[in-house]
C-alpha cells in the first residue's frame, strides 16, 4: 500500500432483511486494506466467520480487500438492544483505519389481518366514493394496490381515481360503471395478502318524466293523464319514483249521468250466476256418483294400499288325502273352507296347482286354515300373525325404500312431521339391554339402525347394546376424489361376539351404479386407524353388504365403527344432494335472509341441518328437492331469481354465488350453504316470491319456488314426508320384528334342506333380489334366516310382508308346474266375491 493512504470503501454493506429462515449475506470492499473485519452491535465478529477475498488494482496497483459475513435469524431474535441489529467494517492500511456506514438487519414479515378492511357503499352517482384501506402491520412496510373485480386499477389513466392518498381509494363522481367489489392488495418481500371484498353500488333514483297530455273523455265521463318513472328509471337498486303513474278526474265538471244497469251488464250478470249453479251441479253429481261407486267396490283396488294389498275371496275344494303331510296318521279333513286374502301380485286365482299341492304346505300338520294374508296361504299357518310397529299405507319396490327425509306432498295423513318436532339437543346416540329374543335399534330420523336376531345372543344373558353416530368431523379423511357417502356409525360395546350375524342399516347419498361407483366398507381399528372390511361387489364369506338406493345393509360379527367410502371409477358417479331453503328476518326489520343448503342426501344430514336452523329461528320455506351432482369437475351455481321489482332488493353481484367442485365434492359431513340478504322498501311488504335455481354446470338443475310470509303468523308450515321413528328407539322381543317367529320357523324349515328341484335357500334369495356373493349365506347355520333377518333390515320401515309372498308363491307356483304330485279332484271355487270386486 502506498504511504500515506486510508483505506477506503469501494462497496459498504447495505440494510437487509431475514425473510423466513434464510441467512442474509453483508458484504464490504476497500482499497487500500490489508485487514477488513466486520463488526456487529459493538463487538468485533470472530475471524473465522469472516471471508475475505483479495486482488490488486490493475490502475493503481493497490491491495483491493474484500470480506463476507453471514447473519442468522436466530442471532437477530437473540439481540435485545435499543435499537435494531447493526453491523459495520472496519479496514486497515499502513496509515491507520477507515469505518463504513451501519447497517440494519431486520427480521421480514407481514401480518394477515388488516388493520381496516374496506367497506362497501351505496352511494348515488356523481357521489364521491372513499374506500378506505389500513394494510396489516409488516416489515419492510408493505406496498398497498387496488383490485376491481380482480382486475388491477390503474390511477393513472383515470383521472377520476386516485389511489395515492395514505392507501385509500377516492372516485370523485361515481358513475354506474364504477359499480364492482373492491379488493386492497397489499405486499411485501415475505408475502401477500387480500382484504375483505367491499361491493360498491352506484344507483340511480328515479325521476317522473312530465305528464302526458289528458285522453280524450271516455263513456264513464272521464279522462286520465298517465306518466312514468323513466326520467332517468331507477338503476342498481335506486328509489322508485314517488306518487301516482296516472291521474283521472270528470272531464264533464259532474253534468254526466251514467246508466249502469244496461242490457249488456244485465247479460254479463246473467251468464255468470248460470255458469256458478252449473258448476255447483256437477260437483254435486260427481260426489253422489263416486259414493255410490265406492258402496260397490269399485274403490277395492285403491284401498290395497291400506290393507297392505290383500284382497279377499272365499273358494272351497274337495282333495284325497294328502301323503306328504309329515303325520300321516292324521285323517285330513276332505273339505277345506279358507278365507284367502290375496296380494295385487297374484292375478289368477284359477290357479289350481298353486293352491293345493306345494311342498311348501308339506312340514305342516293341520290343512283346516282360515287366514288373512296370502303369506299365512303359502305357510298354511292356522294363528292369525299379529303385525307389530306401523307400517306404509302402501307398498314399495324392492330397495326403493322411502324413508329418509324424502317430501312428498303437504296433506299426507301418515307420517307427516313437523320441522318443531325435531330437537336441537338430541344425542345421535341410543342404548338398550337385549337378550336372547333378539330386538331392534335405531337412532331416530337418522335412516340408522341395528338388528339382532333371534338367538343372537345366547340364552339366559343380556347384553348393553349401543348404537351411535359421530357428530364431530370424521376421522376418516378420503383420499383424493373418494367420498364418504355417510355417517360414521359405531355400534358396541366392541369385545361381544355374536353367534348369528346382525344387520346394521347406514344410509348413503351415491345414486348407485357399479359401472361408476367402487364402495367400500371400512372399519375402524383400536388404534384409531381405518382399514378395508370389503368391497361393497367383492365376493366374501366374512360379511355381507346389500346396496340399496339410499342405504347399504351389512351382515357383521363383530361389533366396532364402519364408515362407507365411495371411489368414483368415473365422471358419471354421482352424489346426490338434498336442496332446501330456509329463511328469517335479521335485526334490521327490513332484511330478510335466505340460505340455501346443498347437502348429503341422508336423513342424519338433514337432521343436522334443521336443528342449526331452529337454533336460529330458521324457517323452512319449500319443499327441499334432490340435485344429482356429478363427478366431473364443473362447479355448482346458486341463484335467486324472479325477485318483485318494486316490493324487495338484492344487492347487485350477489344474486348469484358460485361453489368450486372441490368444495362440493369433497366436503365431507359437513353441509354447504350459501346466504342471500334480500331487503323489502317497505314495512308493509309481508309476501316474498322468487325462484332459488341451484344447477351444477353442464348438469341437473332444480328450481325450488318460494311463496312465503315472512311474518310468522301468517307463514303456512312446511312439512316432511319422513319416518317419524324418535317413539321407538329401541324394540325388544318379538315386537321387533316383522315375520312372526312360528312362521319364521317354517320358512327356514322349508328352504334350509335342499332340494333337487332346486327349491332352496338359493331360490328364497332371489325372489327377494339377492343375486350375489351367495357364498356367504352358504357358510351359515341356517341360510335362509340370514336372509329373513336381510329381509327385515329392509323393510323395517314398511313392513312389506306382500313381496315376501309373492316370492313363496312364486316359489310354489313353479314347483307345482313340475312336481309329479297331481290333484285327483278339485271343487271349482266360489268366486262371487272376488268376481264383484273385478279381480
């Protein structure tokens, strides 16, 4: 170096900031230095921390000295000086030393909440509109930018904005498109954030334009002048124009008589008390007419659906002596005199084979029967069944079962249940004892339920048995784009073993296809890990699974939680949603909302939905509908429509609101819903009318119509189509189920031992639509009481005992057509009844 010379900085280290856990790097070059050392808040940095580069100046020839240091977030959080961490060099020549400026490091972060998030406005046009904007805390300070309808705002070519001021935005004179939601941006180098949206709303008042002039004077001695509000009309919610739209008064200053009963209002008044008699006569000759039709049976069709569907006729006949009664030592009565009550199902009472030789008649010992069913018929039972619970006044399809949660019409007598009637604080929870009977459970208005069958339970003991549905979030987490399909229910206590197999009833919401669906049922273990039980089409002895269309009945042997899981195999998979809308006032008495749930199609999600809603003071305002949401990406769009023009308001952009697929799809129990706040001009408004359209793009749409009274008195109540089951949790003992147990016996008799003509358990099956994994029920005790106790989880609701006798007859029908058993001599019946009553 040369003598003489202080070093001196060519490059000083500047202000820094730590973003995350990132070390920052300062850096000081001088000329001429022989030593350079970095020090930090008034102590020197140990040398080995320090990196030194050295060169020589090609122009001076002097030593060029540079050094690098690294600064850490933990040495930065460890200082706790007055003032920020400092660091500074210090370079040494032959003269003496040299000080460059300090420099800060700072710890970078932004916070996530604003100190003030921009509000929305109303204002008129040509009004001055101030959003104001306070950007969350940060370091460095963040930078703050304008966002309308997510598109960047430009100051800079409108003069009419300006963005400058303390991070506000001002519009000098509103105009209409200046309407939109504004968003604040504000930004650093650590992170980004968004403020709440504010909706500006520039409106329009209306103005009258001037009258017209006065028509001409009519017959009645007047004319009128008319005006309207169009000068300029009322735009983005504006007031509505004040006054009257037309004016009339006599054109003749009161010197017109007008002669009201003329010829013509003579004729008028004529015609329409002739056309009000009239009427009154044919509503009188209709109501005589189907009176004296139902007086003759005409009506014995329509009431099956009462009767369970038996119709009654009485036949005798005169047959030899049966040799395949099991007491042959008994001499049959050579004249059987029954009473046959027939279901719809069997057509053809002629049918002679049916009714006097089957195998099915052949285990019992007395053939004098009088019964009231066809099922007794086929069983040749003589005690009368006594059927427990309620049951449908009609019956279903198989697997079309009905009970959960579906809206049928408003007058339904029969389980029609009020929204009041559901409790805000029920458990979704049910215990009780059960023995050796066996018995039923079910958590009410949930589509939940659990069977034990006769014998279940070993003699002499009783057990606690629970029944339960998860109310928090699920553990089980689907991967993906699998669903859970319903409620996670748990059923226990879990170390019982049970020698027959009990039938647990879960609802689901897929609409159910194996072309587009994989359902699978999971278990959950003692270390809260879930694991596949079984495929819902997979072929197992060690459970069962039956797929109904809105619940999925399981054969187990151990008790435990079971969640059903559904793997979409394709983009028509889909889920379906149940629709309703409810309502009530907000504080401001002028407000109404509306929201609109997209939920589960399962009673146990309906049930959630509507004790929140009581909760608030909710109202349900239609008849809720089912929307089939497929699998395929698009998103669901929530709209109101057909709002009154000049009775209620909805603020402009929200009118329609839009959900992500993902949200929908993947929302797991918890149910969707979206609000609308609409607002009434007027006190006086009492009736609202519109359309709620919820449609998925490119899907099915569904249009719920509401036409209501938004004061509670006068609101009509909406009531639901459902199986009010919250009176009997819990049936023990024979009371629980639907087949009385003697013919329960019979049955099993029948159809356990096999037979070469094929009339077996595997034929029982079928005719009850059990076509698949017969394997399972082959490895049981006693086949055909699984599938009794299959059958009665189906149908504990309707109780359906029609199709189960169908089925045998159908069985018996078949094997009578091929059995080498022939009747020697058959009375023609007595059909006068069943001929009146068009059978």
């Amino acid at each position: 170096s040369a003598p003489g010379t202080l070093p001196h900085f060519m490059e000083e280290p500047d202000d820094a900031y730590i973003i995350k856990s990132n070390p920052i790097v300062l850096r000081c070059k001088a000329m001429p230095a022989m030593q350079i050392f970095f020090k930090c808040n008034g102590e020197w940095v140990h040398q080995n921390e320090h990196v030194s580069e050295e060169s020589m100046d090609e122009t001076t020839g002097l030593k060029v000295r540079e050094v690098f240091i690294n600064v850490t977030r933990q040495q930065v959080e460890d200082f706790h000086g007055p003032e920020d961490y400092w660091c500074q060099c210090v370079a040494w020549s032959h003269l003496g030393t040299s000080k460059s400026r300090k420099a800060s490091v700072r710890i970078a972060y932004l916070r996530k909440n604003f100190e003030q998030d921009p509000q929305g406005k109303e204002v008129p046009i040509e009004g001055m509109i101030v959003l104001h904007c306070r950007p969350p805390e940060g370091v460095p300070a963040a930078e703050v930018e304008w966002l309308k309808n997510e598109e960047p705002i430009d100051s800079n070519l409108d003069e009419n904005i300006d963005t400058r001021a303390d991070h506000n935005l001002i519009i000098r004179q509103a105009r209409l498109s200046d309407s939109g939601n504004y968003t604040c941006m504000a930004a650093n180098i650590v992170a980004k954030r968004r403020s709440m949206s504010a909706t500006v709303v520039v409106y329009v008042d209306g103005n009258w334009e001037v009258w017209s002039e006065w028509s001409v004077c009519s017959p009645e001695c007047e004319h009128l002048r008319v005006r309207e509000c169009i000068a300029p009309p009322p735009r983005n919610g504006g007031k509505y124009c004040e006054g009257l739209s037309q004016e009339s008064e006599n054109c003749t200053e009161g010197l017109c008589v007008q002669d009201i009963e003329t010829a013509s209002d003579i004729a008028l008044y004529s015609g329409l008390g002739a056309a009000v008699i009239a009427v009154a006569v044919l509503v009188v000759a209709v109501t005589l007419y189907r009176r004296s039709q139902s007086e003759y049976g005409v009506d014995v069709i329509d009431s099956s659906a009462l009767t369970g569907g038996f119709q009654t006729f009485n036949f005798k006949t005169v047959r030899q002596g049966n040799s395949l009664l099991l007491n042959s030592s008994m001499q049959p009565d050579l004249t059987v005199s029954r009473t046959y009550s027939g279901p719809i199902c069997l057509q053809d009472p002629m049918d002679k084979e049916l009714m006097t030789e089957s195998s099915l008649f052949n285990p019992l010992s007395d053939i004098k029967v009088k019964v009231q069913s066809s099922f007794m018929v086929s069983l040749g039972v003589t005690e009368r069944a006594e059927y427990h619970g309620k049951a449908h006044s009609g019956t279903f399809p198989h697997g079309n079962n009905r009970a959960f949660g579906t809206i049928q019409a408003r007058n339904k007598a029969t389980y029609i249940q009020n929204l009041s009637s559901i409790s805000t604080t029920s458990e979704l929870k049910t215990t009780a004892v059960f023995g050796h009977l066996g018995g039923r459970l079910v958590v009410p208005n949930t589509g939940v339920s659990l069977l034990i069958p006769h014998g279940a339970i070993p003699e002499e003991s009783s057990w606690e048995i629970y029944l339960a549905i998860t109310q928090k979030e699920s553990s089980l987490q689907p991967e993906g784009t699998d669903v859970l399909l319903g409620p996670e229910v748990t059923c226990g206590p879990s170390d019982l073993s049970v020698s027959t197999p009990f039938a647990l009833t879960i609802p689901h919401c897929a609409e159910v296809n194996s072309e587009h669906w994989n359902i699978h049922l999971k278990k959950r273990t003692q270390q809260g890990k879930w694991e596949e039980v079984m495929s819902v089409e997979e072929e197992t002895t060690s459970c069962y699974c039956l797929l109904d269309p809105y619940a999925c009945h399981i054969l187990l042997n151990s008790f435990g939680t079971y969640a059903l899981i559904g793997e979409p195999i394709s983009d028509c998979a889909v889920r379906q949603l149940k629709v309703a809308v409810f309502g009530c006032l907000s504080c401001n008495s002028l407000d109404y909302n509306l929201r609109v749930y997209c939920m589960d199609n399962t009673p146990c999600a309906f049930q959630e939905v509507v004790s929140d809603e009581k909760l608030q003071g909710g109202q349900l305002l239609e008849e809720p509908k089912l929307l089939h949401f497929k699998g395929n990406t698009f998103s669901l769009q929530i709209s109101v429509l057909d709002i009154p023009p000049f009775l209620w308001r909805i603020k402009p952009f929200t009118a329609c609101q839009e959900v992500p697929f993902s949200r929908v799809w993947c929302s797991s129990q918890k149910p969707l819903h979206c609000a609308f706040s609409l607002e009434r001009y007027t006190p006086a408004t009492t009736q609202l009318s519109c359309k709620i359209c919820v449609r998925q793009v490119k899907g099915h749409e569904q249009i719920l119509q509401i036409q209501t009274s938004i004061l509670e008195n006068e609101r009509e109540t909406i009531t639901f189509f459902a199986h009010d089951d919250s009176n009997f949790p819990a049936q023990m003992g024979p009371k629980a189920f639907k087949i009385p147990y003697s013919i329960r016996q019979r049955i099993c008799a029948t159809f356990d031992t096999p037979n070469a003509k094929g009339k077996d358990w595997q034929m029982l099956a079928q005719k009850n639509s059990i076509n698949r994994n017969l394997s399972y029920f082959a490895t049981q005790s006693s086949p055909s009481a699984v599938i009794l106790d299959l059958w009665e989880a189906r149908h504990q609701h309707d109780g359906d005992l029609d199709s189960l006798a169908c089925a045998l007859e159908e069985i018996g029908r078949t094997h009578s057509k091929i059995s080498d058993v022939t009747e020697t001599e058959i009375e023609e019946p007595d059909f006068n009844y069943s001929r009146q009553n068009g059978l």
